[in-house]
C-alpha cells in the first residue's frame, strides 16, 4: 500500500482536464501539489480554484516539457517550495484532429512526438534518478486506451501512447530489477472530460500552423467522465501500487482481449482494434 498524506507531487499538464483532476484528488489526500502546464492564464486560474477549494497547499509553475531545462526548473522550482518529489505524473498530452497517417503533416508529428514522447522522457530523466537514489516515489504515465488500441486516423497520437506505455513497462521491470522501491502505474484514459481536442491553443510557433484541425473540438461529446472522477481512480490504483490504471474497463477490455488474440493467431488488424467510443461518434463527426 502506498501512503500520500504530507508527500509532493509535481503533476503536468494540470491547467485542465486530467491533470487538474489530479491535482485536486491530490490536494484532497493532504499532498503538496506542484501544478505545472505551458498554459500560464490557465494555470493561474486552475490554481486558484485549487486553493480556494483546498487551502494553500499548491504552487503553479509554468513549464514546457518538451524542454529538458524546464523540465528541471521544474523540478527544483518544487523542491524549494515543498521538498523532494514522491509523486510524478507526467501527463502533459496535445493531439490533432483525425486525418490518414500518411497526409499528416511532419509539423504535426514533431509536436506530438516533443509533447506526448519527450515529456515523458524529460520527466523520468529529471526526477526518477532521486527517487531512485532515496528509495522513494512513485510515476505515473498518462497514456490513454489509444496505446492499446489503434484507432484509424489517428497515427501521431497512438504512436506516442504506445509508446509510453512500452516505457513504463521497461521501467517497471528496470526498478523490480534494481530492487527499488519506487513505484509506476501508467494511465490508459478512455473518454474523460478534458481539453485535449483543443490542444493547438498551446501549440508553439516553432510548429507552425496545422491544416490538419481537429473537428472533435467543436462537439459536446458525450458519456465522457468527469475529470477528477479519472482523478479518484487513478489515486485508488496508486494506494494499491496497480501498475495498469483503466478509467474504462467494462468498455474496453474486449477490445483489448481480442486485439491480443489477433495478434497472438498473427491475424490482420480489423475492428478489434479500433476505439468502441470513438466509434460510436462516427455518426457526429461525418466519419
């Protein structure tokens, strides 16, 4: 069992959507919470609201993780404030709106790749080593059910997410390996209230201006939970040191079972490996 009260956690991607759930589960177990996201006018309001519903146990630090130095600004912005890390969530996401993987502009990949890929590595770079060298802490990696499924149209995005959670695999056998008491969970959200298909209004200039948008950004999707619901679960998981985190396993576990099986019997991706939600939005996007 893994115990938070009084511990720092340093979550990314916290000015909305999971990361601010994750904060505010958090500040509700008594941690000390480092909110951080390349937002600043969000970040200012989502810690403000923090604090106001959770006293003054939050700080907000404005950071770009696709940059190993402010990924360590980061965390030395945390350890004045608060003391050494227990808990990372490196969960800072962007994707781009649904498009044929080879008509993706290279601008798009680099972005998702720097966001979704390097932010990870940046993190566990920066922050793993202490908790390492203390025996102390705990990650967790936002993926998403795209890192076990692989919806059409949608290339960048399942690249990184598979890729993220081949990561936290490896690091989970590297730390039991070690001996280390360190921990890692990795999150594979389904539909969560969160302002991912509105990415592109952090996007930087050095990615210039995408003609691939994402028509998802203008629809009230529904059936879609509640972020700091996602936010409870992922704090259930991690009293339970549960490596694997579903917001949605009911929906998703045949899926994933039968995308297993085709690959186990080397069988031709089909419908197994498509996302059952998004699917079921086909008839809202014109898809």
């Amino acid at each position: 069992m893994t115990a938070v009260l009084g511990k720092t956690a340093v979550i990314t991607g916290a000015a909305s959507g999971i990361g601010f759930g994750l904060a505010c589960q958090a500040l509700a177990r008594g941690m000390h919470v480092v909110m951080s996201d390349i937002d600043e006018d969000g970040l200012q309001r989502a810690l403000r609201e923090a604090t106001d519903r959770f006293g003054t146990h939050a700080a907000a630090v404005v950071a770009d993780v696709t940059a190993a130095a402010d990924v360590a600004r980061l965390k030395e912005a945390a350890e004045e404030r608060f003391g050494p890390t227990f808990l990372l969530v490196n969960n800072a996401g962007v994707t781009v709106g649904p498009h044929r993987a080879w008509e993706v502009p290279i601008e798009d990949w680099r972005w998702l790749l720097d966001v979704n890929l390097w932010g990870v590595i940046h993190g566990l770079s920066v922050f793993v080593p202490d908790m390492v060298a203390r025996d102390s802490g705990y990650v967790v990696n936002t993926a998403s059910i795209a890192g076990l499924l692989a919806p059409e149209s949608m290339a960048p995005y399942v690249a990184t997410k598979h890729a993220i959670i081949g990561i936290s695999e490896s690091l989970f056998r590297d730390l039991e390996v070690a001996g280390s008491t360190v921990r890692v969970s990795v999150l594979c959200a389904g539909p969560v209230e969160t302002r991912l298909f509105d990415a592109a209004r952090n996007r930087q200039p050095r990615y210039g201006s995408s003609p691939v948008e994402s028509v998802l950004s203008t629809l009230n999707l529904p059936d879609r939970m509640g972020a700091e619901e996602a936010g409870n679960i992922v704090f259930d998981a991690i009293a339970e040191d549960q490596f694997w985190i579903l917001t949605h396993p009911g929906l998703y576990a045949d899926a994933i079972r039968e995308r297993g099986n085709g690959a186990a019997s080397q069988a031709d991706p089909d419908e197994r490996s498509a996302d059952p939600w998004l699917r079921s939005l086909q008839t809202l996007t014109g898809e």
